[in-house]
C-alpha cells in the first residue's frame, strides 16, 4: 500500500480525510480512496465554519508528528473533506512519525 504522505525538500505532504464535528479530535489510521489513493483519517470535534476544523486539523497533525503547530498548514482541499497538509521539518523524521501514529 502506498504512503499517505510523499517527500518534500523541507518536509512532507500528507493526505488527509477530515471527519469534522466528531466527538474527540483523533487520528484513526489509514484509509484508501476509490482511485486507490492513500490517506490518513482524521476527526476533529470543530465545526467546519471559518476555517476552525482547518485549524483544527493543523494542531492535531502538529501533535501527532512532534512539530509546532506554525509547522504545519493546510495547503490543498481547505474546503473538501479530501485535504493536503505540508509539514515542515526532517523529511524522515516526520515520515517515521507517520508510521508510528498509523500502526505502520
């Protein structure tokens, strides 16, 4: 199964379906997309009004992957369910914290 995520020179893109208005804000492991797509699943309790699961979703990543929030941005998708996050930091550390937080 292909990553969720692909190299950047300063970090990683990572691809991302939001579930917003959940009852606790989580990562839930991997999911595939019907063109076969990776991504890693994730739930926020924020509404998705005025960009608040957006920064939800932002402070969630930062903390799964051990990067300050400002780190971490919403870069593709900000108003799909289907979102692209850039992480900045050591490409392979934050590849390793990927796995580690998906069971991988």
């Amino acid at each position: 199964m292909p990553a969720p995520w692909r190299a950047r020179a300063d970090g990683i893109d990572l691809f991302v379906r939001l579930t917003p208005k959940a009852s606790k804000d989580a990562v839930d492991g991997v999911g595939t997309a019907a063109d076969g797509r990776t991504y890693l699943k994730a739930r926020v309790r924020a509404v998705p009004e005025k960009g608040a699961a957006n920064a939800a979703l932002e402070r969630l990543v930062a903390k799964t992957l051990g990067v300050p929030a400002g780190n971490v941005s919403v870069v593709a998708g900000g108003t799909a369910r289907l979102k692209t996050l850039h992480a900045v930091g050591d490409t392979e550390r934050l590849a390793e914290a990927v796995m580690k937080a998906t069971g991988g």
